[in-house]
C-alpha cells in the first residue's frame, strides 16, 4: 500500500457524484487538498487528451501512472485563480473494502470514495455516506438515459449515493480458424445450444490438427465461474435473489431455470470444455493457442491490440470471433456486468466542491467522459454517451463495428451482483452447489433448494 500525489490532476477512476457547486468560498490563489481513497492504480498509456480548453499546457502535469485527471485538469483550467490538488491512497483491491470501511467509520475525512458496486448496501447502512446528492444524481441518470440496471446500481432503498462510472462486459473469444477446421461458424456457436454440439468436434480438431490442449478453457474458481455462469441462470428464469410479496429477499436460484443452467455447465465438462481452478488472465493462454476458446471479457480487446499492434480491428476480427454469451433460444441475451462507482462520505470537508467537479467537469462534460472512458478502455452505463460521437470513433479504433454493437446490447442488459450486505455469503453457497453438480456429487435440484434454503435462512435473519 503507498500514497500518492498526484499534484494538480488525477480524480482517480472518478465516477461520479455531485450537485452543482454550492458556491464553496475561496480566497484569491487558495490552494485546497482533496483527499480520495480507493480504486485500481493502472499501467495503462500516457494520456494525450488532458482537458477541453487547453490540453498542452495541461500535458505537463501529467503522471504516466494514472489515468482519470481529465475533470480536476479542467476544473484547474476553469478556475486559474484556484489550485485544486488530490491526494489519493490505493490499497490493493483486496485489502480496499476493510481500508475503506475503517476509514468511514474511523472518521477520516476523505472527500470521496471509490468503490466496488457490490459494496454499496454494505456501506449506506453504515450511515456513514452522504445522501444529500441523491436528486442530483437521480436527474442525471434520467437526462443521460442511464441503463436500468446501473440505475439500481447507483441506489439503495430508493436512495442515490453516486453514479455508476464504468462497466465491462463478459465474452467468449474464438479462435476462426479452427472453427471452421471444425465445420462450424460463428453463427453456429452464439446460441448455448449451437455451442454444446459444436465442442466434442472442435475439442477434437483443436488437439489433432492444432496441437491444442482443448476447445474451450472455462474459469472455474469462485466467484470468476459465477460470473461467466450468471448469464445463463437468468437467461433461464433464476437469480441471484428475488423478493417475495412482502417485499423481502430470498433465493431466485430454487427453480428449473437454475437447474438447467448448472446442468448446462456439467454438459460442456462433459463435451470437452476445460474448467480451470487456476487461471491466466489477459488471454494468455487463447493467444498461445493452447484452447480453441476462452471466457473472459470486453477488457481482453486491449490485449489483442498488443497483441496485434500493426493490424486494424477488422484486420483483427478476421482472426479471433466474439460472442458477448451464449444464448439459448427464444432467450435474451444476459451477462454479468460489473464496475466501481464514486460515494461522498459525510466526514469529507469538500463535499460541495467534489461533486461540482465531477458533475460539471465530468459526467456533464461527455468530451471529458469519452475520453475518460477511451482511455479505461472501458464501457459507458449510459445510452447517451454509448451515441457519444468522440466515444465511438475511439471505440471503433480499436474493435470492429459487429463487437461494439453486440458491447452495447450486452451493458444495457447487464446482470448486477445483488448489493446486499450478505453478498459474498450467498455467492459462496451458489458456488458449492454449482461445484456438486459438475462433479455429479449431486443433482441440480438437491444441491440448488439445499443452498436455497441456506441463504433463506440468512436472509430471515438480517
């Protein structure tokens, strides 16, 4: 863990909150500290687009370490009479949920927080959030035609807390070459269906012909394999969790739709897939060609610009195939979605000024917010700025047309990890009862209502 100023820039993997400034007073050439925690540092480029006015005298302030300074850079460009610099701790990832609830409840006076979307029940029934924001957010979500699932996401009980910045989409990756070696087409192979009966041939011509070791890699560990495997649960009818009439949570995965989803996995094992318990990521293993196949996401398109940096997106798209999920027939197409969203505690001392930069210098400046985004690599939860013209020429610079338009259908149906305190718990249940039906220790529907039960109980409890 190591602090860092970053001086005049960075609002690190900055999402978003904020109301219009409440005129915060400033003397002529004061100078204020923001104070951040959280949120992933990155090895990402050095960005070349810094602010809307003036981007080459903003260049020199620049950190090649991190990425997100475009709205303090702008508010600073705004504002010559002011300095606004931010200072932000980054713990790993593993370690930011404790950091950051110790923070909250330790009363340390960070202006904003950036954190896993799953946490926020967690944190907003802590009491320690600030809420006065909530229409502000609420009204931007409407104006921007932010999707419904990320709406929810950016609320809890009816409260907004922040917006959510960012998201990403699951994949499967293919190898064309092989798939046609194989007699199968894309086409083929984007239904669930069309996909179980392509693999035993294409597990057996990726070892003869390719010298592969399979068709398909699966991540099978955890919470990774639940995330690959939500997709088809709620494509089938179950869930995470649901409410009953009296409006209270209980289990969604006790029904037909989540037997025939874990039945679904146990049939790919059988037909050839490779489900892995460890696991390269960044397409490692796919761009050695040692699998036909391989899960992972919408991130992965950065990998295969390094990969291929002379080639162009459809120069690409001839060599490697994608589909967001697998869908069954007559089903729509779902997958798990995930990203981090910006909270305001209310021991921050700059709460006014921290949400008028975000507001005014990011979620309201799409110029800003494009490149934000572009430079993540990662995926807007707005219709508004997926139309965004700087955005999708960026886009479109590094994935083809056909990719960026299955992207979107795959974000404005994304699934949500329930944000429930008891999250982890519940996952954790799924997980074992999803293990015994692959390995056959048990069938989907004792394994599923045993797990059911288990989490009814939990939640009864709460």
């Amino acid at each position: 863990m190591k602090k860092i100023t970053l001086g005049i820039l960075v609002l690190s993997l900055t999402v978003g909150l904020a109301l219009s400034f409440s005129t915060t007073s400033f003397s002529q050439d004061e100078k204020i500290k923001l104070k951040a925690i959280g949120g992933l540092s990155s090895p990402y480029k050095r960005i070349t687009f810094l602010g809307p006015d003036e981007p080459e005298k903003a260049r020199e302030h620049v950190s090649e370490s991190h990425y997100n300074h475009f709205p303090l850079i702008s508010y600073n460009q705004a504002n010559p009479d002011k300095q606004v610099d931010l200072d932000i701790y980054i713990p790993p990832f593993s370690d930011l949920m404790k950091e950051e609830m110790l923070a909250l409840t330790g009363g340390d006076p960070y202006d904003v927080m950036v954190m896993d979307h799953m946490w926020l029940g967690k944190f907003a029934e802590s009491g320690y959030l600030e809420d006065k924001y909530s229409d502000v957010y609420e009204k931007w979500a409407d104006d921007f035609g932010m999707y419904e699932g990320y709406r929810n996401g950016s609320s809890y009980e009816g409260t907004f807390y922040g917006l959510w910045r960012s998201t990403d989409s699951r994949a499967l990756w293919v190898w064309k070459d092989v798939l046609h070696a194989a007699g199968y087409t894309m086409e083929d192979i984007k239904s669930a269906e069309g996909l179980l009966e392509a693999l035993p041939e294409i597990n057996k011509v990726a070892k003869k012909e390719f010298g592969m070791e399979g068709a398909m890699e699966f991540n099978f560990s955890g919470k990774s394999a639940l995330g690959y495997w939500y997709g088809w649960l709620y494509q089938l009818g179950g869930k995470i969790l649901k409410k009953n009439e009296d409006g209270e949570w209980r289990a969604g995965f006790d029904n037909e739709g989540a037997y025939k989803a874990a039945n679904y996995l146990k049939k790919l094992d059988e037909a050839g897939a490779t489900l892995k318990r460890t696991w390269q990521y960044n397409l490692t293993n796919f761009l050695d060609r040692r699998y036909a196949m391989t899960f992972e996401g919408g991130w992965n398109v950065s990998d295969l610009n390094t990969h291929w940096p002379d080639k162009t997106p459809e120069e690409i798209q001839v060599k490697v195939g994608m589909v967001p999920q697998p869908t069954f027939k007559g089903k729509e197409m779902r997958t798990l979605t995930g990203g981090f969203i910006m909270v305001i505690p209310k021991a921050g001392n700059n709460k006014d000024l921290m949400n008028h930069i975000m507001m005014d210098h990011l979620f309201r400046n799409e110029k800003n917010y494009a490149h934000m985004l572009l430079d993540q690599g990662k995926f807007p939860t707005s219709e508004k700025i997926f139309e965004n013209e700087i955005y999708q020429e960026g886009m479109l610079e590094k994935m083809p047309d056909e990719w960026y338009s299955k992207f979107k259908k795959a974000i404005a149906g994304g699934i949500l990890r329930p944000y429930v305190p008891e999250y982890s718990s519940i996952a954790q249940e799924i997980w074992i009862a999803l293990q015994k039906v692959v390995s056959g220790k048990a069938t989907a529907e004792k394994a599923f209502s045993a797990a059911a039960n288990k989490v009814n109980n939990m939640m009864k409890e709460d």
